[in-house]
C-alpha cells in the first residue's frame, strides 16, 4: 500500500504498522512530482520514507511513479502539513525532515499561509529523534529572510552547515530549474539537540 489511506491507519502514527518493518524514516512535506524522495527512497533501502503533499495532482503523480519503479520502502500521503504535524507524528519518530522549496505565499495579505512559523517549527523538532536534521531550502530572498529569523528563533536545535548537511541528496526539480536559470537557492540545515547525559 504505497498511498496511505488515513482512514485505514491509526494515528498518530506507528511506523511498523505503516512499513511492515522497523527502520529510520525520513519525511519530506511538499514532495510535489516526487523527485527528490523517490530518488533518496531507491537509494537507501534500509532507510523508509514517507512522502506529504497537498496537491492531488502532484500526489497521484508522485504515487504512479513510485509503483512504476517498484519502490517497497516509501508511503505517500495526501494531507497538509499542519494535519501531519499536529496529530499524525509521534514525538521522536522522524529521523529526517525535508521542507524544500515550500510555497513562499509572496502577496503581503498572504503571509500567514507560510508553512516556516515558529508553532510549526516546534512541532517539527517535537516529532524529530534527538539528534534528527531538519532539512529546507527555498529560492525565494524575502522567504529566507523570514525562514532564517524563525529558525533562528527556534529552540531546542543547533545550526549546522547547510552545505555539509545537504551533500549527497538528490536535486529537485525545482532545485535544477533554478540552477538552469541562474536562482540563488538558500539552504538551512538544523540538528535538534541531544539530550545530555549527566
């Protein structure tokens, strides 16, 4: 069952019971065409990946692909992110969170549909494990600005290297267009903290 049917799983979620196994998993939100996160999926079988996009187009699209290629380790879901975030994750039970390239709402009236704000954020580090990266990039200036002051913000992570963090991931495919055409991309990489132990 490689898309999830919200009505025929339990939440929030188990991942034995949405997998059949027992392994790390990433999730990416917004996974749009599916690029990046079935090609991370085919390359990391020991690894499942859950995919979460709104868009019906993009989700039905994004689930015949991973059916065409056979993919065993990944699930996609339709629904937003505040309903994932909110009451689908468990606390501590996403290894990797991947937000690329969100909708930057840029009309002024639109801002509050901006998926990077600080409640979102500290829902995001809830589900992390300690020691989870939270992973985002986007192409647009005045977006950045905002994303950096809120993570900035956020407690309970430390700032890695952007670069180091993001070496060896797939390309979206916004994140090639962009590149064709010349777009600045700002990339944001943070590691939640580690308990310490005393």
């Amino acid at each position: 069952m490689i898309d999830l049917d919200l009505n025929r799983v339990a939440a929030p979620f188990q991942w034995p019971e949405i997998f059949g196994r027992s392994a790390p998993v990433d999730v990416e939100i917004g996974s749009g065409k599916g690029r990046f996160i079935l090609e991370l999926a085919a390359a990391n079988p020991e690894r499942d990946f859950l995919a979460v996009e709104r868009a019906g187009k993009y989700h039905r699209l994004c689930c015949d692909r991973a059916a065409r290629r056979g993919i065993a380790n990944v699930r996609l879901l339709r629904t937003t992110a505040e309903d994932l975030l909110f009451r689908l994750l468990n606390e501590a039970s996403v290894e990797n969170l991947y937000v690329l390239f969100p909708d930057p709402w840029p009309k002024k009236r639109h801002h509050k549909r901006r998926l990077i704000k600080a409640d979102v954020v500290a829902a995001m580090n809830q589900a992390l494990v300690p020691g989870g990266r939270l992973l985002v990039k986007t192409d647009h200036e005045d977006y950045a600005v905002v994303i950096a002051e809120v993570l900035r913000r956020a407690g309970n992570f430390e700032t890695l290297d952007p670069e180091d963090a993001f070496a060896g991931l797939p390309e979206t495919g916004f994140e090639r267009k962009y590149h064709d055409q010349g777009r600045p991309i700002h990339p944001f990489a943070l590691e939640k903290i580690r308990a310490v132990v005393s």
